[in-house]
C-alpha cells in the first residue's frame, strides 16, 4: 500500500498539471458545472448502473458486474475502482491544502465587510438627515424671494430690448464710422445682426428710417467692394475676403466666379509670359548654328558632349522651379481660394439650393484646364530644347519636380485631368531622352568609325613586323605590324571599349529614370514599358542592330571604285561583329537586364537573334574583304597579262616584278588577317610543296601534251585529255563562304587571285617564249602561295590549269626545262 501510494504521489509530481485540470474537471462534474462556470442543463442520467449518475444503486451495479464479468475481470474492477479512489482522496487532500490560505483570507475579509458596512451604515443616516435640513432650508428661501425673482426677469428683458433698440438706432453711425475705417467685415456682420429685425419691423417709421439709411450705406460699401475687385492691385487673402463679403451683400455667385477668375487669369498669365520669355530663342543666326549641330557623344571620352541651350539665363531645373513656385504656387492657392468661397462656403448657406457648388466647381473645371495646358505647351518647348545629353540628372531632377508639384493640384482638385498630362509630358520627356540618346550613341559609333578610317589611312613613321613596302597603299591604311602604334588588334579593342563605356554611361544616366527617390518611377509605364520597350528595345537592341545595319552597308559599295571602303576596315568591322556575337550582346543585355527588368512585363527580342545578326553581320563583311581584297590582286594580275604581248616576248630570264608583288601583297594581307583571326586547321602538307608546280608540269602527262600539239590531231587530242583531268578533279568553288579564321580567309583571296589569272590567260595567244614566261611565274607563285591556303593541292591545281591553258593557246609549245626554271626563280 506504501509502496503503491509513493508511485502515486511520484507520477502526480509528475504531471501536475494535467492532473489539476482533471480534479476540477471532477469538480465541475460533481457540482453540474460548464466549462464558464455555469450550471449545465443537461438531463440526468436515469441509469442505476451509471456510477457517476445521482440514481445510481450498487446491489444491481454489482449484480450486473458478477453476471457479466469474469473473475479475472471482477479483480482488475477491484483494483481500477481502489485506485480512483485513492487518487480523490489525494486530490482532495492537495485542493484542501492548496486553497487553506484562500479560505482563512476568505472569512477575515467577510469579517472586514461586516464591520465597514456597519460604519457605513451609520454615515448614510447622517446624510441623509443633513440632505432632509438642506431641502427644507431652500424651500424656505425660495418662497421668501419669489416676488423679487420676477420682478428682477422682468427688468432683465427689459434692458436687453433695450440694448437692441440702441444697437438699431446707432447702426447707420456705426455703419459709417466703419466704411471710414475702411473695417468692411465688420460692417456687413453688423447689418446682418440687424437686417431680419429692420425688415420684419420696416411697417414702423422710425425702423423704416433706419432701413433705408442702411442700405445707402451698404450699397456704398458695396461698390467699394466691386472697385477694389476691379481694380486688382490687392493680395489673394485681400481678394478672397472682398468676394467672401460680396457673397454676404447677396450679390450674384455666378457673377463673382467669372470676376474672381478673370482677376486670377490676369495674374496667372503674367507668371506664364514670364516663363515664356525664359525659352526665347536666340537670333536666327545662333540658332542656325545650334541647329546644325546633332546631339553627339564625344568621340574619345565616355563623357557626353554638352550644347548651349538655346534658353538665355536659366537650365532646365531653374525653369521648372520658376514655373513651379511662381504658376502653379499661384494656381493651386487660386483653386482652395475659390473652393472655400464658392464650393465649401456654398455647402452649407442658402446657395445649395440654387446648384452654385455644381456651377462654380464646372468653372474652376475648365478654368484650370485651360491655364494648365499653356503650361505644359511652354514646359513641353522647353523640354524639347534639351538637345545635351552629357548630364541627365537636371532633366530628370527637373521632372520629378515638376511631376511631385503637380500632386498638390491633385489633392487640391479631385477629378482633375492636369496630373495625369504631366505624367504624360514625363513619359513623352523620357522616351524623346532614349531616342536622344540612340542618336547620340549611333553619331558616337560613325565618328568612331571615321577616327579608325583616318587611324588607317595615317602613313607609319616606323614600319615593324612582317609588312611590306607598298602594301598599306593597297590595303587602305598602314601596313600591319605588331609594334605599329595604329596597329588592327589596338584599334579594335580601343573601339570596342569605347563604345561599350558608351553604353553603360547612357544606361547610367537612362536608369535615373527608374531611381527609387524619384517620384514618377512607380508609375506602371516606368516599372514596365519604359524598361523593357523604351531601354531595352529602342535604345539598347536598336543600337545593336544599327552597329550590324550599319557594317552590312559597307559591303554595298564596290571594291574597285574610288573611296570605298578600306579592307582593313572591313575585317576589323568583321572581327566587331563576331565578337559581339560571341560575348559583347550577351554582356550588354544582360546588364541592361540586371539594372531594368525585374520581370519582363512585354515579350523582348531573345539573345540569340541579335547574336544571329551579328555573326551574319560578320560573316558578310568577310567574305566581302576576301573579295575585295581578291579583286586588288586580280586587278594587278589582269593588267599584267593584257599589257604584255605574248607571242613576241623575249625568252624569260627572270620572274616578273608583279608575281613578286603579288607574293608581297598576299603576304602582308596574311600579316593583317593573322593579327584579328586564329590560324585555323591546314591539310597536311608534302615535304616538297615548292616544287610540286615544276614537277607537275614536267610530268609525263604534261610533255605528253605538249608533245601531241605538233601532230595534226593535237588539238582534238589535247583538249580531250584536259578535259577528262577536269571530270576527275574535285570542283572548286571560288566565292564561297569562308570561315572566321586566317588560313580560310587567305584561300579565299588566292582563289579569285589564280582564277582570275586563269581567265585572263584564257583570253591571250602565247609563243613559245610566252609559255616558258608562264611556266616561270607560276612556278614562284607556287613556291609561296602553297603555305598560305588550307589545301596546298588546291594551288596546283589552279596552277596547273594556267599553265594548260597558256600551252593550249600557244603556236610553238616547248615547255622550258625544270632545272632552268628552279634556277630562274631562285635567282628571282
């Protein structure tokens, strides 16, 4: 049993509280209480088996027990019932314990009560025994001055009837005294205090005397009024207290409108001349000279250039702070003027009724209208004449104030449509800004690319590197060389970092737009269309696509005509554009990106057009440099072969002085090419690749050849073998595409060069001394031009076909020997 009620009292410790809650849980069982301590109207349980029921009997709850329950069962009954009752008789023994304090704090207090109600008790006798002597004592005064308190009521209203007599009788004096004093507002309050006594009274002479002599003075007065309305040399309060007591005269609201807003518009339109004169323009010549000056970028610095502004004194922040604290200062204090006269003061007198609230708000309407669009036309001239792009923080500055200022007109005029214009003109300043600065970075690029056509064209005051005498003069700009101070690889990064500074200084100075201190920003068109389609669309894509647009056009002009366009400008512009597919547009849309759209709120053009574009760009402007620069070393060649007559020459003793040009030539272009293009991937080569010519046309199948010409049938013959070697030889397409790398640039070139040297060979009649000269040229053409190409078989080739073609139109075919040819080009 010890042991059985210390494991009780160790698991009650335990969990204290879950016990409490059960104990007086049992309580509220016991005593038929809820859960907020009222008496729960439940219905009793009428089981005489229910333990806890008021009706329970124990002889049927144990019969019921030893008839259904085993005995196993009836022992663990046993026990469950012995250890509720031991935990109520410890829940019982901890509440007594727990409330003993309470209960002896308890029955001292009642104690307490007892003796302070009886004390109480006691005081409230004598209250109200002294409240009993006081009723009687007042009873008694009053019927003691009852007489005197009517006399003394009866004398009191006759002195104040009195007093308004006085008042009536000294108001014409009182009246006059005050149009002197020029103190209007007291007068008209005074004639009002009267008027309804006087006009109720005026069947009465002497009040109808009084009357009359009134309104003479008041009609006075209000003349006075009108004249000082008229005359408009008074302030606003002034103003405003002139109509106030013209309203109280009864004058006409309507009337008063019209003349409180003519007044207003007099003032107001002087602050608007003066606004007007700040955005006088110059004298024409001036302005003619400003005009032809296009907003531009300067041309070395990632600083804007800054044009005068057309306006005399004041920037653009001056004037919008001028027309902000002088107009719209003036307009809003117009507006709650006219509010609190007309509108508010309306609201609550007799001119309800008549719908003058409606009248003058419909005026103040369109009077605010009108003025506020001649504002905004003289704050849209002004805006237009900020041409300089160099520092947008004023423009912006001033904007925001201009938009924040407007608000108050807002506040002031419900309905107004005059803040959503200025928001307008703000969006219409923005996107002419981004349009502004397109051109700007568009004039930027041009004159960055006249500085590198200029960069190219200066002559070198020291040649370096692999360039050779003459060749800067044909390739139209100084010859390549890795210590040139203009070289290719230095005017590309320079322009390429230009313009990229460009780019985040104009994205800099647009994003003052989106500022989080600026007041307009949170507008939808600045969170949304101004990032995405203004920025993003029209500056930074369009000026993108103006730097492919722009590059394609330099293909249009032909190659061989007087000023057209360098070929080291082409390839340099070729390299641009492939570097900006490969890294430069994702750069910039991506920073563009970070600074303006945090969620694209429009679909926008995707990365890989604009990369797309660009390598198409690229991949023109070099396959144009590849023709042109082909057509320069045609051009030499072609003129070489028409000039010379090649039936009567001399026998060959040494190259020709142009195969050593265009050797020369081609060797500086690979120069050239190699400083802004990787190499790129070569068949392998033979180790005997400067003599494959010779011993190619030393073959037997070439002395075969020539041979058979001195029989009757070599022609049919010669030509048929030439054209079986053509069916079995792998076509070669001459203007095809090239690759962005040196070797395929440079075959590309050889190419057009050998083809075009093959048609004109094709168009000449040779000797024999004629054939030999083309044997030696073509034999030092392939000593050099073999390692230049992708595929050295290419070269012979195309070699091959010259010489062929030069033994086929030739009278007396006999091919020079291989060693007098080596010979010749070695000492050549």
């Amino acid at each position: 049993m010890d042991g059985e009620a210390d494991e009780t009292v160790a698991v009650g410790d335990d969990c204290v509280p879950g016990r409490r809650r059960r104990v007086h849980g049992m309580l509220k069982l016991y005593y038929g209480l809820n859960e907020e301590g009222k008496a729960a109207e439940e219905s009793e349980s009428l089981d005489p088996c229910d333990i806890n029921g008021p009706h329970f009997d124990p002889e049927l709850y144990l019969n019921k027990l030893r008839r259904e329950c085993s005995l196993a069962e009836l022992m663990d009954q046993e026990t469950c019932m012995v250890k509720q009752i031991r935990s109520l008789d410890s829940d019982m023994q901890t509440l007594v314990y727990e409330n003993y304090n309470k209960f002896i704090s308890a029955t001292d207090t009642i104690r307490k009560m007892k003796n302070d109600f009886k004390k109480m008790e006691d005081e409230m006798d004598c209250l109200s025994a002294n409240m009993a002597a006081i009723t009687e004592f007042s009873a008694s005064i009053s019927g003691t001055l009852q007489d005197q308190h009517t006399q003394i009521t009866k004398l009191s209203g006759v002195h104040t009837l009195l007093r308004k007599l006085q008042f009536l009788f000294e108001l014409p004096a009182r009246l006059n005294k005050c149009l002197e004093l020029q103190a209007y507002a007291q007068a008209v309050s005074s004639h009002r205090r009267a008027r309804c006594v006087l006009q109720q009274y005026s069947h009465l002479p002497s009040f109808k005397g009084i009357q009359d002599d009134c309104h003479a003075i008041m009609d006075k007065l209000a003349q006075e009024l009108r004249q000082k309305f008229r005359d408009g040399g008074s302030s606003a309060k002034d103003l405003s207290e002139c109509v106030e007591l013209l309203l109280q005269l009864d004058e006409p609201a309507e009337e008063l409108c019209d003349k409180f807003l003519s007044h207003a518009r007099s003032r107001l339109e002087s602050d608007l001349q003066g606004l007007e004169a700040e955005i006088r323009p110059y004298p024409s010549a001036a302005k003619d000279a400003s005009a032809r000056r296009s907003p531009s970028l300067a041309d070395n610095s990632p600083k804007f250039n800054t044009l005068p502004s057309p306006t005399s004194n004041t920037d653009i922040l001056e004037f919008i702070d001028r027309g902000c604290n002088e107009f719209v200062s003036s307009l809003c204090l117009v507006i709650t003027s006219y509010q609190e006269l007309f509108i508010n003061h309306a609201q609550t007198g007799e001119l309800v009724s008549k719908n003058i609230p409606q009248m003058a708000n419909c005026k103040l309407h369109a009077f605010v209208d009108n003025l506020a669009a001649r504002y905004f036309s003289l704050v849209e001239r002004r805006i237009q004449e900020e041409k300089s792009v160099g520092d947008n923080s004023l423009l912006v500055r001033a904007l925001d104030r201009f938009h924040r200022r407007l608000q108050a007109v807002a506040k002031l005029l419900p309905g107004s449509a005059v803040p959503n214009k200025g928001t307008e003109i703000v969006i219409r300043a923005a996107t002419e800004r981004v349009k502004q600065y397109l051109s700007a970075l568009q004039s930027f690029y041009m004159d960055s690319l006249t500085d590198v056509r200029q960069a190219l064209a200066t002559p070198r005051l020291s040649v370096a590197g692999a360039s050779v005498a003459g060749g800067g003069a044909h390739l139209g700009g100084p010859g390549p060389g890795r210590d040139a101070p203009n070289s290719l690889p230095e005017l590309l990064s320079s322009l390429s970092a230009s313009i990229l500074n460009q780019i985040k200084s104009v994205l800099a100075s647009v994003h003052l737009f989106t500022a989080k201190d600026i007041t307009f920003s949170n507008k939808p068109y600045f969170k949304g269309e101004f990032c995405s389609q203004g920025v993003r669309e029209s500056l930074v894509v369009s000026f993108i696509k103006f730097v492919c647009q722009s590059s394609r056009h330099f293909c249009e002009s032909a190659g061989d005509k007087g000023g057209s366009t360098p070929p080291a400008l082409l390839l340099l512009l070729s390299r641009l554009c492939l570097d900006y597919e490969t890294s430069t547009i994702s750069y910039i849309l991506t920073l563009t990106d970070e600074q303006f759209l945090d969620q694209h709120h429009s679909p926008v053009t995707p990365v890989t057009t604009l990369c797309a574009e660009a390598k198409e760009a690229a991949q023109k402007l070099l396959n144009h440099y590849v023709k042109v620069q082909g057509l320069i070393i045609s051009q030499m060649l072609r003129k070489s072969v028409e000039t010379r007559d090649w039936v009567n020459t001399i026998e060959p003793r040494n190259v020709r002085a142009v195969m050593k040009r265009v050797v020369e030539d081609t060797t500086s272009i690979d120069v050239q090419v190699g400083l802004l293009y990787e190499e790129g991937v070569r068949k392998a080569h033979s180790s005997d690749s400067s003599k494959r010519t010779f011993s190619v046309y030393s073959s037997s199948r070439q002395q075969a050849r020539y041979a058979a010409s001195y029989t009757p049938s070599a022609p049919m013959d010669t030509n048929l073998l030439s054209n079986i070697h053509k069916l079995f030889s792998e076509r070669i397409d001459i203007f095809s595409s090239v690759e962005f790398n040196k070797v395929s640039v440079m075959t590309g070139i050889i190419k057009i060069s050998l083809k075009t040297f093959l048609e004109c060979v094709r168009l000449r009649t040779f000797g024999r001394y004629g054939l030999q000269q083309i044997q030696v040229d073509c034999h030092y053409l392939q000593m050099y031009l073999w390692r230049f190409v992708s595929d050295e078989n290419l070269v012979h080739f195309l070699l091959d076909e010259i010489v062929g073609s030069s033994a086929h139109r030739c009278l007396d075919p006999a091919p020079m020997e291989q060693s007098v040819i080596e010979v010749i080009c070695e000492r050549g």
